[in-house]
C-alpha cells in the first residue's frame, strides 16, 4: 500500500510542475467531460451547510490531539460506510491512476473521463461527510488538516484529486479570455512530513484501518 501511494504521488509532483501552458490545454479538453459532472455543483451548496464554518488555525506544535484523531475516525468511517459497494470502484481508479507512472498534465482528461461512473458515489459520500462533521462538531478546514496530519504520521503520502475544485476552474478558465487554470487543483495530500513523534503513537493503531481508506483521501473524502 505505501509503495502504491508513492507511485501516485511521484506522479502528481510531475504534474504538479508542468508547464502552464499544457495545464492550459488540459484543462481545456477535459472541459466537456467535466459538463457531466453537473451535479458536483451541489457540492459548495453541502460545504454551507457545515455548522463549523470558523477558520481553522493549525498548531504550532503539529500535534493531534486523541479527540481530534477520534472524529476524525468517525467521519471517514461513516464515508466509507455509505459508499458501500462503490468503494470497490474508488480503489480500482485509485490503483489505475497510481500506475500511471510516467503521467504528465496532458493525462488530466483522460483521468477525469474515467471517473466520470464515481461522480454520483462521489457526491453521496460527500454527504455523508458533511453529516458527520456536523455531528462531531469539526470543521472541513480542521478535518483535512488532521487527515493529512494523520497519514503523514504513519508515513504514507497521498495525492488529493479535488473534483469540485477541477470543476470551477474549468469554468473560470471558459468564461474568462485568456485566464488560465492554476495546476495545483491536482496536487494536494500530505507532503509535510511525519510530524511530531506524538501524533504516530496515536495512530499507529488505526494503520491498516487508513491504508484502506487511502482511495477517499486521495479522491478528497
């Protein structure tokens, strides 16, 4: 599984520092498959509706503390719990995008068209975190602070492929002459290191646990 997420990470810092103009281009051919994932337009409609809206201020010292780690166990499991049998789905475009080793920005249409069948799945988890944020009473700024936090305790990086974000900046880019798309929509995930020693002592426990919902982290769930 860390070998996996290496794999998909080494392939988003290439892309990560493609030339603009070939994001450019990608984003422009990938526009059309992103019109059928209309539906992602709820997503900022969901994101209001979180009852912690307050800005997230990360810790100097990096630490998670057990409360935080504790919901944030609780809302991916509800995710992955609501996905169901679609999760199946989610690791297999996982595994397909992680083998793409010698990927490059230019890819980016490719990819978005073969995940056109999770969008619906997608949005539903989506849902379903939202709920429980609500429920513990985090916000999405805190819940993906701890997620990365997490998994770069335990040393396994992850790439973030943002589908609402992708969404607007294709939009932006058609309705703006001349703007361009910002490349880091596809690169996100933990790249900042283990962190305090602290923190992978309270997660170790939950290790096989997260290596099996590396797929919604990567898919920004």
């Amino acid at each position: 599984m860390k070998k996996l997420a290496i794999g998909c990470l080494v392939v988003f810092v290439v892309v990560g520092v493609a030339a603009v103009g070939v994001v450019y281009y990608g984003y422009m051919k990938v526009r059309s498959t992103v019109t059928q994932f209309a539906e992602l337009g709820q997503v900022h409609d969901l994101e209001r509706s979180l009852s912690v809206q307050t800005p997230f201020v990360i810790p100097t010292s990096g630490e998670l503390t057990p409360e935080q780690v504790d919901k944030f166990m609780k809302v991916t499991s509800r995710v992955h719990d609501r996905l169901g049998k679609d999760i199946e789905l989610f690791q297999r475009n996982y595994k397909a995008l992680a083998a793409k080793k010698d990927a490059t920005i230019a890819d980016a249409p490719a990819l978005m068209s073969a995940y056109r069948d999770m969008a619906a799945g997608w949005l539903d988890a989506k849902r379903a975190q939202v709920e429980a944020l609500n429920e513990v009473g985090l916000s999405l700024q805190e819940y993906r602070w701890i997620r990365s936090a997490a998994y770069g305790a335990l040393d396994i990086p992850f790439i973030d492929v943002d589908f609402a974000h992708i969404a607007d900046q294709v939009k932006n880019a058609a309705s703006q002459a001349g703007s361009q798309p910002d490349a880091a929509v596809l690169v996100g995930g933990a790249f900042a290191g283990k962190g305090p020693a602290s923190n992978a002592k309270l997660l170790e426990k939950y290790r096989k646990q997260l290596e099996a919902y590396l797929p919604l982290a990567a898919f920004g769930l």
